[in-house]
C-alpha cells in the first residue's frame, strides 16, 4: 500500500508515512485513509457548477488523511496546494496503482460517432488474435472474458478507476487494453499520464458536445490530444483535419486511405465487403446492421494490422464479432422487428432510422427522448428527424435529470409538429415501449432509440435501475410473444 510520502514526494513535497488507502474527486467516496482532490466543477450553460473544495469537510468528516486542492487552506491534515487538481488526482491515481502502463500495450479509441462499435471490434480482434487483452468502454469492461458493466454513466471514468482498471488488467498478466477516449476525457484529464501505442480517429462531427467545449476547434483540439500522445494515429481519410493530424505518423483508413474497401453490400445479415491493406486484400463479413459501421470496421482493421494481427486473423475476427450492447441489438425478428440503439442525437437517430427502413416492409416505430442538462439543441434536432424519418413516434423520457421533463417533450413535439410528424407524448419509458410494441404490426420495425447498453433511468436526482432489452421483452410477454 502507497503511503502519503511516496504520493506527495511527486510534487516535491513532505508528507509523513501514512497508508493510503484510496483517492477520489468525490466526497461521498472518501473512506478512512483516502486522499480526497478537491476540483472545481465544470461549467455548463445549463447549470452553476459545483466546486469540489466546498466538500472538504464532508471528507475530512469521512475519514480523509489528507487533501489536495487549488486553492490555499489551512486544514488539520495534509494539505498539497496545485495549479491543477484535475492533473494531479490523474498523476496521483498513476502512481497509487503503480504505474499500470507500463506492462500493457495500450490502444486509445475516439471520435463522434462509433467509439464503442470500434473499440469493441478491435477487442475482438486483439483477443482473437494474441489473446490476453483488456477493455474499457461506454457498453462496459473486459479484462480477458470477464465482462462487467461500465463504471458510471461517462464514456470514460475519472482517473482512479481508469488507473485501477488498467491495474488489475496487469495483474491478471494481460498484455493489451483497448481504452474508448471520449473529448470529455481527454480535456478533463482523466487519461492524463497515459502514451498509447495506438490511437485511432475514427470520425468527428463539428457541432457535437459545443456545450462543453464552447467551439468546434475547442471540441477537435480535445479529441487530437489522443493523436499526439501516441506513438502511430490510425485516421479516418475522410476527417476534415486529416492534413493537421497526419503531420504524425500514421496509418489511414476509408476512401482515399490506406485501408479501405470495395464493393459494399449490406444484406438483413451484415455488410459484406472486399477489404484493401498495404498487408494484402481479402473478403470480409461483418454482422452488423448499418453502412455506417463500415468505418468502424476499417478502423479496427487498421489498428489491429498495424499492431501485429495478421490479415486472415483480421477477417475471421469481423466475421465472428458478437455486435455491441444497445448499438442496433435485435431483440426481436418476427412477426415485426425490435431493435435498441444508442442514437441520442439527431444524426446518431438518422443513420438509425435510414439504416432499418430498407429492411423494414411495414411501419417504422419509433421509441425516443432527450436527456436534459444537455445541449437543448438535441431534443430540436431529434424531434425533426423523428417526424421526417419515422412513421410515428413515441416521444418519452431519457434522463432528464433536473430539466423539467414536460418542457423537454413539448421541445421534441414542436419540432416534430413543424415537420407534419405524428408522435404520441408518453412520459414514463416502460409505458412507451409498450405502447409501440402492442401497437406493432407485421412486417413493422420498433426501434427504441437512446438509451441502448445503459443501466439506469435518470429522474431528477435519482438513477433508478434500467434495462431497455428487458422492458422490451417484459412488453412483448405483454402481448403474448417470447
């Protein structure tokens, strides 16, 4: 167990030999012997941010052994002043888990869209390949064949768990871990310390996540932090700042690129492809649903051969991937279809929608709502598609947290009404999945949108257990089906 002096010696500073037992930014985590970090909030337009130095007494009321801070205290326990919390509790949670890096071969994944799909495939295919091979993503963590579900609702935990996570990967002797990055995390700190082998840019949409990062450049330069701090980019051709990126070393995928393929069909199975590597060329198969995660699949492609799986491993992988948790899960076939996925914007809910109305003879179906405390642009933008895309839409909650859940419904019908959609308003989630469920037909897609892998419902304050694949089943045994 690291003691106080080991952790303070970092920044130069005395500290006696106490045993640390812990650290955490959060105050109701502290337990006797933790560190707590005090950080300031994050500022959104929606809400005062909260400041992490106003519950220093609730952590020291919980058994801290000392404090680590920004701003200058008196306390009656350790006390380490810093420019910057965020960085210290990531440089803090390296060394308390001894610096975990340093025995795995460590594979970052980011980008706007299919960060889960991307990180989860190549996984596989490291797993596949080389065996021994850990994961952390949005749909959960895997270290060899233990899943287990993700930490908290981010796409990337705070530093302690990420380091902890990465520390038990080596303990068990695994040799790789494939880490999703989200831009939150890369501009909060949370994978500070960490140099990847491999990192890949799979694709960025300028106007997601302005909330948070003010501007698209502000957004870009966060998700680039990935590309510099590893030693090969693998980068989607198609990036709009692929020239800025590619000044690194790096290996390209998609049209144009290095990696890339010919002849796309998309069958009620899959995608079947002809994929081109500067390693050789092959047919491929992958059984998922959408053109979309054609990109996803060259991406993972690339990394893996660029890491050493060779190209016949490469293939096989695609075609025995199992599919991703909430991202275009089909939990029913016949008579009418059931699919979760994880579209939560417009465009993520667009390519959903485009993707299964080829395939869908009857009906589209649509289960969807907008989390609050979030851009308010979403619901707009989710509210238009619906009515554009979808033959009728079911607009209930998603995580409204502490906006004002009518408000948020009344957004996505005024944007529908505007389009000529016809939607029904059905506040509780379960009673709508319900309702598009019994009111399904042969040959019609139900296709519950939003929330995909995640297990809990956010009402106000409160997270209350949530399955979406369960009150899917739960209403199909509602009406009679299996």
């Amino acid at each position: 167990m690291p003691t106080l002096k080991e952790l303070f010696a970092l920044f130069g500073k005395e500290a006696p030999e106490v045993p640390v037992r812990g650290l955490t930014l959060d105050s109701r985590r502290v337990e006797p012997g933790f560190v707590f970090v005090a950080v300031p909030g994050v500022p959104l337009p929606h809400r005062k941010p909260l400041d992490g130095h106003d519950f220093v007494p609730e952590a020291l009321a919980r058994g801290a052994v000392a404090v680590v801070g920004e701003r200058p205290l008196a306390l009656p326990v350790p006390y380490l002043q810093v420019a910057d919390g965020r960085q210290a509790l990531a440089l803090l949670a390296r060394r308390f888990h001894g610096e975990p890096d340093r025995k795995l071969l460590l594979v970052g994944v980011t980008g706007s869209k299919g960060k889960s799909t991307t990180a989860s495939l190549l996984h596989h295919l490291l797993k596949r390949a080389q065996g021994g091979s850990a994961l952390l993503s949005t749909v959960g963590l895997r270290l060899g064949e233990e899943a287990r579900p993700p930490v908290g609702h981010f796409t990337t935990p705070e530093a302690p768990e990420v380091y902890a996570f990465l520390r038990e990967a080596a303990d068990r002797g695994l040799k790789s871990a494939v880490l999703e990055v989200s831009s939150h995390a890369l501009a909060l700190k949370r994978v500070e310390g960490l140099t990847f082998r491999v990192g890949v840019f799979v694709n960025f949409y300028p106007d997601d996540h302005l909330d948070f990062h003010g501007t698209a450049e502000a957004y870009f330069r966060a998700k680039a932090l990935l590309v510099e701090r590893s030693d090969l980019a693998v980068l989607a051709r198609s990036l709009p700042h692929f020239p800025r990126l590619a000044q690194r070393p790096h290996l390209s995928f998609g049209e144009g690129g290095e990696v890339y393929a010919e002849g796309l069909r998309e069958t009620p199975e899959g995608l079947a492809f002809r994929l081109h590597t500067p390693w050789g060329s092959g047919e491929a198969f992958l059984p998922l649903l959408g053109a979309y995660n054609l990109e996803n699949a060259l991406a993972a492609s690339a990394a893996a051969l660029a890491l050493g799986v060779g190209l016949e491993a490469v293939l096989e992988g695609l075609a025995t991937f199992p599919g991703v948790p909430g991202r275009m899960e089909v939990v029913l076939k016949a008579p009418f279809r059931v699919v979760i996925d994880f579209a939560h914007t417009g465009k993520s809910l667009e390519a959903a929608l485009k993707t299964l109305r080829p395939t869908t003879p009857g009906r589209l179906l649509l289960v969807v709502g907008a989390a609050g405390e979030r851009d308010p642009q979403r619901r707009v933008d989710i509210g238009r598609v619906a009515a554009r895309l979808a033959d009728k839409t079911f607009f209930t909650e998603e995580d409204h947290r502490g906006e004002d859940l009518f408000a948020i419904l009344e957004a996505m019908a005024q944007a529908a009404r505007a389009e000529g959609g016809v939607y029904e308003l059905v506040p509780d989630r379960e009673e709508a999945i319900l309702k598009a469920i019994l009111e399904a037909r042969p040959g019609d897609t139900v296709l519950l949108a939003g929330k995909g892998h995640e297990a809990t419902l956010e009402r106000g304050q409160v997270a209350l257990p949530w399955n979406e694949r369960e009150a899917a089943l739960k209403a199909l045994r509602a009406r009679g089906l299996p």
